[in-house]
C-alpha cells in the first residue's frame, strides 16, 4: 500500500470508506451492546456538525484558540456542578476515560513524589472490578497494584480486604462507580473515610456512571453515594462519550482542589522549540470533540437527559426480568444502574456471543476469573430501548441452540496448549494461534473456540498471546 501517485476524486474516496464501512456491525438498528452510545439522530447530528466546526482548530495553544479552551471550560464546568462539587474543584478535558486515569494515576504519583518522598516504590490499591486502565498506568508510571477481592454475591468491593492492603507505600485508593463488568457501584463513602483516615489520595472512576447515575439520582432512583458530596474523595473521572451521548474522545478528570491538580500539568521550556505547556496528556488536540461535548450537552440539555435515563433504565429493568426468565441464565449480582451481566452454569456462553453475532446482535463475553465464572455483559444504551423484545426473542433462540448443541470440543485443545506451555515452546504463539484458526493475524468467524482457549492460558500467556497477535493484526 502507498499514496497514489494522482489523487483520488471525491466520489471515489467515499465510496471506498463507505464499502469499507460494510463489514462493520450497523449500530444504528440498535443491536450492539457496547462501543456505540446512540442518543438519536437529532442529537447525533448536532454532534457532528459542532465536531466538524472545529476540527481543525487545535487545543495546543489556548492563545491561539481561545474559543476551543473555553469550550472544554465550559465543558468542564457543566460535569463538575452535575457531579455536586463546588467552584474549588477543577478538572481537565481529556480523550476518553483512560487518559482520564492515567491522569489521575500520575498526579498521585507526582504528588506523593513530593509530599510522601519516602515512597520509593508507589502502591496503589483496588479492586479485582476495576478497570484495565489502571493497570496500564501503574505500568506507564511505575507503580505497584495492589488488587484487593471483592464480594463474590454483590461484587462490590471489600473494605476490610482493601484496609488490610493499605501499607506504607499506598498513596492511592480507588473504587468504581460502577464497575463496569457487572455494573454495581463500590461502596464509595466507606472507602473515602478510609482514605481520611490513612491520610491517602482517593479516585472514584465515574467515566461509565458519572453522568447516567446523576440523572437517575434526579429522577429518584436510589443512588448511592459517589460524587462530590462524599469525603475523602479527591478525584473523579467521568466520560462524556459513553453515557452522555456525545462525539468520541470526550471525558473529563476533576480534582478536588486546583493545588492537587498541579502535579497534573507538564511544562517544559528546556530545549530550543517552543515553551511547551500540556495540561492533559496529548499536545496537538483537535476542538472537535470539546465542541461536540458542549453542543450535545447544550442540544439536550437536563431535561433531555432524563427522559433518555428514565428510557434507558425501564429497558434495562425489561432485560433483566427477560434474562432471569430463561431457565439457563443468572444475573450476576444486584445492577445499579444500566449495565449488567448474566451466567451460566450449564452451556458454553462463549456460543451463545456467537450465536447472537449470528443473528445481528453484539454482546461482550467476559473470562472468567477468582469469584467470577465466565458471563456476557450488557451495556444499554438509549439506542437499544426499542429493542427489548427482540433482544430476549434471539437470546432465547441462542440459548437453545446452543442447548441443543454437542459440547464444544476443546478439551483435546486444551491439554495441546498447555503441553506447548510446560515444554515453552519457541514458537508458542504460532502454534496455539494455529489450533484455532487466527494465523497471520486473521480472526475466525465463530470466537466461542478462540475465547475458550484464551480463557484456559495462564494471565501472563493471555497477555503475551494477544500481544504477538495484535502485533500482526496492525500493519
């Protein structure tokens, strides 16, 4: 593949991108479960027309684009009076919820580098719920995660157990509102006390409920405590691009105080370019995603929030009661709000994600894992709430299908894998991606076999196996 010698036409262009676009599943009929957060045409094309009207403005220089800086300001502003903080607490504009983390995760760093400088070796402790993205800045930023269990009824995660974690290196707590694979908030209060009480910095990741969870507390439901209104709380992350509907690379981390977020903020005047100022991760940023962020917010506004919670929350409510009915499933704890996962004890789920791919519909299969078996999880958004009954007619329809099935044969699979593990085969890799059809970085049709094998390698095969195979899959 190269740059043409002559450029393309328009036309063409656009019609390769679109004919590109067919193979990707269509989220508009509102039959994807993760990913995609639809809160209607309307909304989506007010979006995108802000989006566009700043896509080429960059976020680098706020002398030079002033207007993009005011609308993250803004932006900023609107989550942190949603999430109940006063004019003390301050946050940031970020790319999404990871960058919102790993945000939180240097400033703990650098801020114990210089109030804690004893620490040679940062800990952070959290639950086994909570998000990749604190492992990946634990590993960009050289701390040490410390996972702590979580009830295996409720899934919520153990105070007690994260007391006992809690050592002279800890300088960071965290807790999720929600988790995202089981959907139930952490007790928050709890851990904030104990954060005060050991004098520790503590983040509460919001980036899926932050917004959801406070128009479900305006429209009455009962939501624990999470935001602002709980001591000990000292940072928050939460996403505008899932469950506030607006464009991609949209998220906002807060701090506290403005002292704290401080240890955020980079600045370099060292060599001959120019003074280099970033208040988040990136340098070049476009204003797109700012402006997007502020028009859906401005487009539909509380009200239109609400009507979409309400909306989102009977669907989920629907689902739920569907899915207790059909004799082979169980919810997995007692969701908080619109996510949530089912089990199984008596067929292979990683056949069912299979056999509703198959019928149009994209739900996530979830390993399993210490007080965890194997599950799928559901994340509604708006754009599936008229979904609802045929969702449960092809979850039935899988189930039995799969029900009447032979029994997926990957014991001899298996028993293959982890002989080439004990023997440490040069070629591992290779070997186990060919047992399942994935060689040269090509994915098969049906996953239940690649997911079944995945499942069965040790974590640090997991990790190394995805890693060779990404690493074939991007060119």
């Amino acid at each position: 593949m190269q740059i043409p010698e002559k450029g393309l036409p328009p036309e063409q262009i656009f019609a390769t991108l679109n004919a590109i676009k067919t193979y990707d599943m269509n989220w508009k009929e509102g039959r994807m479960y993760a990913y995609v957060y639809d809160p209607g045409e309307a909304a989506m094309e007010i979006g995108r027309q802000a989006y566009l009207t700043y896509l080429v403005e960059n976020g680098l220089d706020p002398t030079a684009f002033p207007s993009v800086l005011k609308l993250e300001n803004e932006v900023v502003r609107m989550v942190i009076h949603l999430l109940r903080g006063d004019e003390r607490v301050v946050g940031n504009f970020t790319t999404g919820g990871t960058e919102s983390i790993l945000l939180a995760v240097k400033t703990a760093r650098d801020y114990a580098r210089v109030h804690k400088p004893h620490i040679q070796e940062p800990e952070m402790v959290l639950c086994q719920t909570a998000h990749h993205a604190f492992h990946k800045a634990a590993q960009y930023f050289g701390l040490k995660v410390v996972m702590v269990p979580f009830d295996p009824n409720t899934f919520r995660l153990d105070v007690e157990a994260m007391r006992k974690a809690i050592s002279p290196n800890t300088i960071l707590l965290v807790a999720s509102a929600p988790a995202y694979s089981q959907g139930v908030i952490d007790p928050i209060a709890e851990v904030g006390a104990l954060a005060q009480e050991h004098d520790l910095l503590f983040h509460v990741d919001a980036c899926v409920g932050g917004i959801h969870l406070s128009f479900m507390r305006q429209l009455g439901y009962d939501v624990p405590p999470f935001d602002w209104t709980v001591p000990g709380v000292t940072s928050i992350s939460t996403d505008l691009h899932k469950f506030g509907y607006c464009p991609k690379q949209a998220s906002v981390i807060m701090y506290r105080t403005p002292e704290l977020r401080r240890y955020q903020i980079f600045t370099s005047t060292r060599t001959t370019c120019y003074t280099l100022i970033n208040p988040t991760i990136l340098s070049t940023r476009s204003g797109g995603p700012a402006a997007g962020a502020w028009a859906v917010l401005n487009f539909l506004g509380q009200e239109g929030y609400r009507k979409i919670v309400s909306a989102v929350q009977e669907a989920t409510a629907q689902m739920i009661a569907g899915v207790e009915t059909i004799a082979d499933l169980r919810v997995m704890g007692k969701p908080d709000m619109c996510l949530f996962a089912f089990t199984s004890q008596s067929i292979n789920l990683f056949q069912v994600v299979d056999a509703m791919a198959q019928r149009g519909w994209t739900v996530q299969p979830q390993f399993t894992k210490p007080n965890a078996p194997r599950n799928i999880h559901i994340s509604v958004n708006y754009g599936n709430v008229k979904r609802v009954d045929e969702f449960l007619l092809a979850l039935r329809q899988s189930v039995a299908e799969v029900s009447a099935k032979p029994p997926l044969q990957s014991e001899p699979l298996i028993a293959e894998l982890k002989r080439l593990i004990e023997e440490k085969s040069p070629n591992l890799f290779e070997r186990a991606a060919a047992l399942v059809g994935m060689e040269n970085g090509n994915l098969p049709r049906e996953m239940a076999l690649v997911n079944t094998l995945l499942e069965a390698m040790p974590e640090e095969v997991q990790s190394q196996f995805l890693v060779e195979f990404f690493n074939q899959l991007y060119r």
